[in-house]
C-alpha cells in the first residue's frame, strides 16, 4: 500500500535517529516498533492521498472531532499508539519525541481525515458528472486505505461507512449505466433519423430534382452529423459504423446522380448550342433579302425552331441570341424601313389622287348627252392619270375608288337616257322607268324623313340625287 510504505520509510528513518539518540541511556530494543512520522513528514505524506480521493487539501476539525475520535486510542509510556480494534487493540506507530496528547490527536486527525474522504466520495456520488470510472478508482484507493488504517478512531463506524459507500456506489454506477444505455439510444436514434433524412433524399432523386438545393440540404445532414458527434455520448463502434456507411451510400448516391445529370444537361446544351449555331447560319444567310414575305415566313420558322431547341447554358444563350438577334434585326429593319417608304409613297398618291378627284366630281351633273360625251372623254383622261399614280394606302383605298365609281355612274346614267331616247323601244321601258325612279323617290324621301343617323341619312340622300339626276336624264 502506498501511504503504508511511505509510513514504514520515514518511520524507519526516525526510529534509526532515536536509537542512536537512547543507545547512551538503555539497552536497544529486541525488535524495532514502528512510530509515526513528525507532523511535517505527515503532512506531507497525506495530502497526496487526500488528493486523489477528492478530501480537503486541509481540512480542520472541531476539538470535540478530534477528542471523540482519541477517545478510541491510547499511548504508552514509550509513545507507541494503540487504536481500539475488535476486543482487543492494535499498534499504528510510535511518536516518542512528542506528548502523549499531541501523539495521540495526531492519529485522530489522521482518522478524521481519511473519514473526509468517505464523506466527499458520498457527496461525489450525488452529482450528475461522475464517471463509472472515477467511482472505481476512489474506491480501489479507500480501500487500500481503510484496511488496518494507522489511525485512531472509531475503526468500526469507519468500515461500516465505508460498507455503505460501497452500495452506493453500485447503485450509482447502475444508475449511471442506465443513463448511458439510455443516451447511447437516444444518440441512436438521433444519427438514425439523419441517416433516414440522407437516404430520403436519395430515393427521391428524379427528373424534377433541384440538384443545387438537394446538394445543400446533404451538406446541412454532414453538418448535422457532424454536430451530433461532438455532442452526444459515442455509439457503440458497430452501430457508428453501420450507420455512417447509410449515410455514405445516400451520399454517394445523389453524387453519381448529380454527375449523371451534369453529363445529361452538358450534353442537351452541346446539343442546343449546335442547333442554335445552324439557325444563325441560316438567318445570316437570309438576313439581306428584300422578298419581304417569304423571308418574314423563314424567320418565324427560325423562331420556332430556336425555342424548341433547348438551353445551351445562361452565358452561351445570352451570346447566341444576341447573333440571332442581330440577323433578325437587319432584315426587319430593311423591311421596316422599306413600308415606312412605300407608306410615305402612299400616302403622296393618295394626295396627287384627291386632286384628280376633284377635277373628276367637277364634271357632273351632265344635263344632256352632248355634255355627257365631253365629260366622259374628260373622265378618261383623268382615269388614265389615275391608274399611273400607283397604290394609295389600304385604309383609303374604297373610299376614293368609290367617288370616282359614282362619278362615272352618274355620267353613264345620262348616256343610257339618250340611248333610250333614240331607240324606237324605249319609249315603252322609258314610262315604266320613270315610274320607278318616281316610286324610288318617294321611299327615299320616306327613309331620309325617318332616318335619325347622320351618316346613314347622307348616305340615302346622296342615293336620292343620283335618282333624280337619272329621273332628269331619261325625260
């Protein structure tokens, strides 16, 4: 034992001195007895012990402490101390140099410090903190130090202590056994529902995936695993390594599906890229027509072809449509260019066409055949003039066709009267016309008196005039 051999080494030392000291006065002793160290020895000797077992560094008793554990020892008349033990009584050393008292409360504060360290073993074992191991170790060392203690006390009360402590502390290793299986479980579980989330994501890898969010929720598992190991009990080897392989294979498993897909989508954009490349080939190579139609139909078809060919990559797109574009751009801006000058065209011979048709709406009323000859040679030349000045825009186009029409209308009214006149028939067909002109007169004049809207009520007046002019044409 450790403090008991430290005890015989400095016991011998001193016993040496004293004999050399006491050979002048008595015969030396048959057989050594051993004694106690001096107070500086045992201080130092003890407080190792008292150390390692968690006991006041120095500890400091009452006198009614100290005297109800001298009560349990004596010391002779050679300082030899004695410790009751049982019936009968036990050396545990010798302090000659010293009073019988002073040796004796010595041995006493020994007894009641090797009891401290009972009692702080006992409040040790309250806390929440302890180890199994730390238990085991402190009583392996109370052990070894309360068995034949060179100390003076009550011997009895100290071992049934110590009997005691033993049970609680079993009992608190049990319990601490039971916290441990319990943690060791729930850490179980926990890593387990990790390794579920991990594998989870693995099995609903799809078309759909988003890969980039799908990567940053693995990253978040690892770091959670990683978590969850620094501040848990450690798992049994077979279950970590059980479970990190879990863990590893779903990993491993969204990894080759992200490259799987990588290799997928890098080929669909090459695809793209390549499909892209020929349609701004073929719009380069039509981008200076002038065949406005049939080039605007090969352009929409591009379109149509560029949208079905896929994405080749956000920078590539960006760069291949602006090429595009810019082929795009110089034929609709030619043609653009091209109708903003046909409109400008237009719009002059619309111009240049009124005039005529003021020239043209001049010449009637006709009030006889011979001015009806003279206008329609007039008209004519106008109509030739006409149909040299070219288009006029579309919006305009009736509008204007339809005055020259009524022009003409009205003078070939006229002629067909004198036609009439000089045709021996005529003057049968000629009563029965003037009769319908007359009743057609009259259903006018009904329409127009009835008639509230402006444009419509133009519109039959004008009808009307025509009317009256043919009514006059064929008297």
């Amino acid at each position: 034992m450790a403090d008991d051999n430290v005890t015989k080494n400095e016991t011998t030392t001193e016993t040496t001195a004293q004999e050399t000291h006491e050979a002048t006065k008595a015969p030396k002793p048959a057989a050594p007895k051993p004694h106690a160290p001096s107070p500086a020895a045992f201080a130092k000797k003890a407080a190792p012990a008292a150390r390692r077992v968690a006991a006041p560094a120095a500890a400091t008793y009452t006198e009614a402490q100290v005297k109800e554990a001298e009560a349990f020892g004596r010391v002779d008349e050679n300082g030899t101390v004695f410790v009751k033990e049982g019936e009968g009584e036990r050396e545990v050393g010798q302090f000659p140099d010293v009073s019988k008292e002073e040796a004796l409360a010595l041995y006493a504060r020994r007894f009641l410090d090797l009891k401290a360290k009972l009692d702080a073993l006992a409040a040790r074992l309250k806390s929440s903190n302890i180890k199994s191991r730390e238990i085991d170790e402190t009583m392996k060392m109370l052990a070894e130090e309360t068995n034949s203690p060179a100390v003076v006390g009550d011997l009895a009360a100290l071992k049934a202590q110590y009997e005691d402590l033993k049970v609680k502390a079993e009992a608190k290793k049990t319990e601490l056994a039971e916290a441990r299986k319990a943690a060791v479980a729930a850490a179980v579980a926990g890593r387990t529902a990790i390794v579920e989330k991990a594998e989870a994501l693995a099995a609903g890898l799809g078309d759909n995936t988003n890969w980039r969010s799908t990567a940053d929720k693995f990253r978040a598992l690892f770091d959670e695993w990683q978590a969850h190991q620094r501040n848990n009990v450690r798992i049994d080897k077979k279950d970590a390594d059980e479970l990190w392989k879990r863990f590893s294979a779903a990993r491993t498993t969204f990894n080759q599906s992200r490259r799987k897909w990588a290799q997928a989508r890098d080929n669909e954009r090459n695809q793209a890229k390549a499909a892209k490349e020929a349609i701004i080939a073929e719009a380069n190579e039509i981008k200076n027509s002038t065949a406005w139609g049939e080039t605007s139909r090969q352009f929409n078809e591009l379109m149509d072809r560029w949208k079905k060919a896929g994405r080749a990559g956000r920078n590539e797109d960006d760069a291949l449509w602006a090429r595009f574009r810019e082929a795009a751009d110089t034929f609709f801006n030619a043609r653009q260019a091209d109708r903003e000058q046909i409109s400008a065209d237009e719009k002059e011979n619309l111009a240049k066409k009124e005039e005529l048709l003021k020239k043209a709406e001049a010449l009637v009323p006709v009030a006889d055949e011979k001015a009806a000859k003279q206008a329609r040679q007039a008209l004519a030349a106008i109509q030739d003039e006409w149909d040299q000045i070219g288009y006029v825009p579309r919006e305009d186009m009736r509008r204007i066709e339809g005055r020259l029409d009524e022009v003409d209308k009205q003078i070939k009214s006229v002629e067909e009267a004198a036609w009439k006149q000089s045709d021996p028939e005529a003057d049968a067909r000629k009563s029965s016309f003037e009769e319908q002109l007359n009743a057609q007169l009259a259903e006018l004049d009904a329409k127009i008196a009835a008639e509230t809207d402006p444009a419509k009520k133009a519109k039959l007046e004008a009808e009307k005039a025509t009317k009256e002019q043919w009514l006059n044409a064929v008297k």
